[in-house]
C-alpha cells in the first residue's frame, strides 16, 4: 500500500494553459592551508606558448577554450603550481571537476607534478560540484544535511510515487504515459531541479511552461493534446516531484542533485554563510565548463563573486543538451557572468594527426553558435580517413566486422580494444551485437542495450514462434501467447500479466482465447482495441518482412519503453534494427528464430557484451566523450539519423565532431544506402568535413 505521507499532497491549480503554449505542444508533438612558496621556487612549467599565456595570466575572470588533445588538464595544473610559488595558500584555491574520474585524474597528476620538486600541498580542494555542496552542508547547514540515497534507492521510490498517484486519482493515472521507466523520472526531476525547480514548492505556472514548451517533456503527453489531459498530465508530473521528495526526507536522504540545489538554497537564504563562503577563495577554477546547467551555473557565479576564476572547456564540445547543459555559458560568459573576462585559446592538437584536424575543425565552422577558434595539429602523418556506403544496415555490421578482423590481422599490437564503434542511438548496437556473438568476437556494451536485455527482441521472437505454432496447428506456448498481449499494448500491469499467464495456460488456442469473455474481464481495455484484428492480420502476413512491418504498425508494445532523457530524443522507426536484421534471412521466419535464439544462447553461455577491458567498444556518441581509441567506427552516418531529425542542428554538429575527434590513427565513417525498403542520403556532416 502507498506510504501515508502523500494523503494530504493535493494537485496544484495555480496555473493556466496557455492557448499559445498549446499550440507550441501540438506543433513539437507533430514533429515528433599549507605555504610551500619555498619548495616550489624553481618551478618552470613545460607549456607551449598558447598554455603559458593561461598559466601566466592575472586577469579576474578567464574563460580558456581548450579543444581536445590541447593539454587542458597540464595547464590547469601548471597554473595551480604556479599561484603557489606566488604565495597563494593552497587551502583558497578551489576546482571543480565534471565527474569524480576528472578530479581524480587531477588528484593523481598534481601529487605526480609535486614529487618532481619534492614537494606536497595539503588543502587544495579538487571536486565536482556535487562534492563541494555536499560538504558544505555537512559543515555550514547541518538542518539540511542527509546521506545521499543508494544508486538503486531513487528507482523504487519513483516506483513508490507512481503506485500512490495510481491510487489517489484513477483520472490521473490514465493519461499519465505507461511505456516510460521509472528511470526516465528519476532523470527528469533531476532536470527539473537543475532548472531551479525546488520539489519542496515547485512554481506551478514555471512548471507548466517549462513542460508544454520544453522537448523533454513531449513523451508524457501520450494521451493527446486535448485542454483536460495536458492539464491532469502536468498535475500529475508536479505531484510525482513532490512526493518524491517527500519520501526522501521520510527516508532520511537527499539525491544527487539536492548536493547542489540545497547548498544554493542555503546560501541565497543566509547572508552571513554567503559573503564567509566567497571570502575563503583566492581562484576558482571550473573545468568542463560548456557541460554546465543552470542550477551549476548560479551556483559558481554566487561562490566566485569576490574571487578570481578561471573556466574551462570547448564550446564546440557542448553535448548534453538532453540533459539541461547549455554552452551559451562559456561562449558567452562575459554576458552571463556581468563581468569582464579575458579568453584564451589553446591550438595546439596533440591528439589528433593533421588531417583529422583539418577536416573536423572545417566541419565545426558551420556552426553559427560559437566561439571561433584556430586549431594546429602537433603530430605529424595523417589519419587514414574512410568514407564507406553499404546497401543496408545489415551488410554494414557485417562489412565493419570484417574490417576490424582486417585490422587485427595486419597489426598485430593492435588489440580488440583500442577500437570503437560509436553511433547516434543505442538501438543500433543490436546489428554489431548479433553480428559479433556469432562471430566470437568480444565487445562490450552498456547493461541496458546488451542483447540479453531487449525486450522488444524478447516479445517479437515470442510472437514469431507463436505464428509458427499457428501455422502447423500446433498448441500456442503460454508465455508466447503473453508476449504477444505485451507486445501489442503499451503497458501491461504486472498482476495482470500473471492472470493473463494462468488464463494462456488453461486454454492453448490463442485466438478463441483473444476473444473470450475471460480475457476481456482481465484485459477490460482489449474491448475497444484492435487487438484480434491486428493479431490476426500479422499472423496471415506471408513473409517475415510484411509480418514485421504490420507489427511495427499496430503493435504499440513493440515500440520500447523510454528509459532515459536520452532516449527521448532517439525514437525511430519501430522496430527499425529488427527489420534491418531480419531482412538478412530472406522472408524466412523460422530461420531468423532459430538464428537469433542461437545467438541469444551464445550470449548467455559467454557472457557477451561486458568485455570492457579486451573488446571493441559499442558507444553512443554521447558515451565517448573523453575517450579515443587507435580506430574509430562511425556507424550508419544518414541524414535523419546524425543529424536527428528531432535534435537541433547544431547540437548534432557538436556530437559528430566529438566522435570524429576520438580518432587517433584509423576513421572509418559509414553510411547505408537503403534503410527498411527506403532509399536515405549520407549525412550532410560528411560533406560539410570535405569528406
């Protein structure tokens, strides 16, 4: 039963829909303390020119555009070494880092950089953001000080909230979107709060607005866009929020993101607090600063008010924008900040061969939107660039398959690991999985996308095998019949998954058992579908392809359920890797089954997909951020799809010139010619590289 604790949180009526916002949703949803001056006398920095101008630099405020390969984290170290040599005691300098490996990273190369000069500095504060928050509300605001809640915590409490609205408002509950994860809510209010949404009294007009106008937000209003659904949709999202935050303090935690809301709470709240927090810091130094939220962004500007500081990053490397990040911070930091800045720009690629710099930094010109820079390789030679069509998208995993086997037999150092293929959407890794379990070839790819997880996959098979037993009159498998009813609505509860089971059970013909009594007073909704027609024309469908395609188009079930904010922005054609996969096998059904069953055995028998270590990476874009590798794969490079055609323009451009740029020797780009029966065009971004 649902928690007490939400019996008295009401829906918020304090706002309007606004017609013109309406019309906005209707328009996006068409478009689908240490002195070590003396130890460190003799300190010289080994820097490049541009590098020396950072570390030398007295200006207030200095914003350093740092593209990949460009010695970044050196010079940020080298300028530390030198505030200290100055005079500056260790305990006022203050970076925050993007990520824990980040500061780390830093951590580790400092120590390294000290022990040259027989030296070490205490005091020096090297965290996130999330980190610096956390201890300060440990030292400065004990009354809002809490663990941080488990990593799997977040998932049953969203789990919890969702069973409470259930019960508080059937009204509510039936316009509320089925077929999203509880993990895609734990990231939205996570978003919300880096949008300075406080879950304690959320703005309910803001809230309003932010959700109609906002794309992350299209995927709840399933239901259409007719006034009362849209309004019971945003109730209920805002009701979810605050309980969500009731049960955490009923739990005695905070989440991630509170580290920094709350600390940004406190300190706009307490004067004092403030101005002894912002005396304490000679220099501020904020790494990756083009990954930046607004809730991050508040919060720096407000401890660095009567410090230096320094910011870091690369506009051009600006990706995250699914998740609140917005680079206008860095290119126009001058404005954001209200102060004067000083830039400077580190040329030197040390990553990256000449040509590679070339081309990426001729791509990345198109963009409007940023800061214009002037990159210079350091290496010399040339990265061997590949631009490769392939028919279809299943000739392209077997073509790169190949291509990789050809690299490993003709440079032996070279391992499976130093080599990534990297795409626009998770889905796509399903083609290179089949391909590389069959093939014995170790990869590894991220839990939620292994094989052995796709659930859509899972239900296809279930219905394809269910199709077979129809077709020679063979009695339906019960867990078949089931995985057919889940594949044609979006959301089925789980007690009624188990009376469906028990019900497939005592009867074995499926379609008398579709149209029974019993199955409508279980499945009450089946009445006024198109459930027995739709079965029925996928089962008389002659060939695997034709069956395929009338499942991608009445089978809501099929279309995969929304895990991510990430994912938001990656829905394509349903079933779209499964028709490419499934057009290898000629029409023939029970050989796809039998193949695919094979290769899910083989999965499971050799645990495929975790070689971290010693396999070829299969990587979103998003996912190699920081990374690079000897070879570089990107896959399936068609317009529609890099760029996405539901993703701005520019931030895609940003995304192909990261993936570019993990390159270090070999880049192989691929594009296909056809994609389920259709002709598509390679992506713009190939040409606009002079590729």
């Amino acid at each position: 039963m649902p928690d007490h604790i939400y019996t008295d949180l009401e829906f918020s009526e304090d706002f309007e829909l606004r017609d013109e916002h309406l019309s906005e949703l209707e328009e996006s949803l068409k478009r689908s303390s240490v002195d070590t001056r003396a130890p460190l006398a003799e300190f010289v920095p080994e820097a490049d020119s541009f590098q020396q101008k950072v570390i030398g630099s007295e200006s207030e405020t200095i914003r350093m555009l740092a593209s990949a390969g460009s010695g970044k984290t050196q010079t940020v170290l080298n300028r530390v070494l030198r505030l200290i040599q100055d005079g500056v005691k260790a305990d006022r300098l203050l970076i925050l880092t993007f990520d824990n490996a980040a500061a780390n990273s830093l951590r580790t190369k400092l120590a390294q950089q000290l022990s040259k000069h027989r030296a070490t500095v205490e005091g020096i504060r090297i965290q996130t953001l999330n980190a610096f928050g956390y201890n300060f509300l440990r030292k400065d605001a004990p009354h809002e000080f809490k663990g941080v809640i488990d990593q799997k915590r977040p998932i049953r409490l969203v789990r919890e909230v969702r069973e409470a609205l259930d019960e508080k408002s059937t009204a509510h509950r039936d316009v509320m979107p089925q077929n999203i994860d509880h993990r895609f809510y734990v990231e939205f209010f996570a978003l919300l709060k880096n949008e300075l949404f406080d879950p304690r009294a959320p703005h309910s007009q803001n809230l309003t607005d932010f959700m109609i106008k906002g794309q992350h937000a299209n995927i709840f209003f399933q239901s259409g866009k007719q006034r009362d659904a849209v309004q019971k949709v945003i109730q209920g999202v805002g009701w979810l929020f605050m309980a969500y935050e009731r049960a955490m303090q009923r739990d005695g935690v905070i989440d991630f993101d509170d580290q920094k809301l709350r600390t940004y709470m406190v300190l706009q709240d307490s004067s004092p607090l403030r101005e002894r927090l912002q005396s304490s810091f000679t220099e501020i130094i904020v790494d990756e600063f083009q990954d930046i939220n607004r809730l991050d962004f508040v919060l720096i500007k407000l401890l660095a008010e009567k410090c230096r500081l320094l910011v870091t990053g690369d506009d051009d490397q600006a990706i995250y924008g699914f998740r609140g990040c917005n680079p206008d911070f860095i290119i126009n930091v001058e404005k954001h900040l209200e102060r004067s800045t000083n830039s400077y720009e580190l040329r030197m690629n040390y990553r990256n061969p000449p040509n590679l710099v070339e081309h990426s930094d001729r791509l990345i010109r198109n963009n409007k939107h940023r800061v214009p820079k002037s990159p210079i390789a350091a290496r010399s030679g040339a990265c061997e660039i590949k631009v490769v069509p392939t028919f279809s998208a299943g000739l392209e995993a077997k073509f790169i398959l190949s291509f990789i086997q050809k690299i490993r037999r003709e440079a032996s150092t070279v391992q499976y690991s130093d080599v990534a293929i990297l795409y626009r959407t998770n889905a796509q890794s399903l083609l290179f999985q089949v391909e590389f379990i069959l093939s014995n070839v170790p990869y590894f790819v991220r839990q939620q996308d292994n094989i052995l997880e796709n659930a859509v996959l899972k239900r296809l098979l279930g219905f394809l095998r269910l199709k077979l037993n129809e077709k020679n009159n063979l009695p339906s498998d019960p867990s078949d019949a089931l995985l057919t009813v889940e594949s044609y609505f979006r959301f089925v509860y789980p007690e009624t998954r188990q009376r469906l089971l028990a019900l497939f059970r005592r009867s074995r013909e499926f379609l008398p058992t579709l149209a029974s009594h019993e199955f409508l007073e279980i499945m009450p909704k089946a009445a006024s579908s198109r459930i027995v027609p739709s079965v029925k024309e996928a089962l008389d469908a002659t060939t695997l392809m034709s069956t395929i395609d009338v499942l991608a188009k009445r089978f809501n079930g099929l279309r995969g359920m929304v895990g991510s904010l990430e994912d938001v922005l990656q829905e394509r054609v349903p079933l779209g890797e499964i028709f490419e996969l499934a057009a290898n096998f000629h029409g023939d059904i029970k050989e796809f089954v039998n193949t695919m069953e094979a290769a899910l055995a083989q999965a499971r028998a050799t645990g495929a997909g975790h070689a971290k270590d010693n396999g070829v990476a299969m990587l979103t874009y998003f996912k190699s951020k920081g990374l690079q590798w000897h070879t570089v794969i990107l896959a399936t490079c068609n317009e529609g799809l890099i760029p996405h055609k539901r993703a701005p323009i520019e931030d895609e451009r940003r995304l192909f010139y990261v993936a570019m740029t993990r390159a270090e020797s070999n880049l192989l780009i691929s594009y296909v010619k056809r994609s389920s029966n259709n002709q598509v065009d390679p992506s713009r971004f190939i040409a606009e590289a002079g590729l």
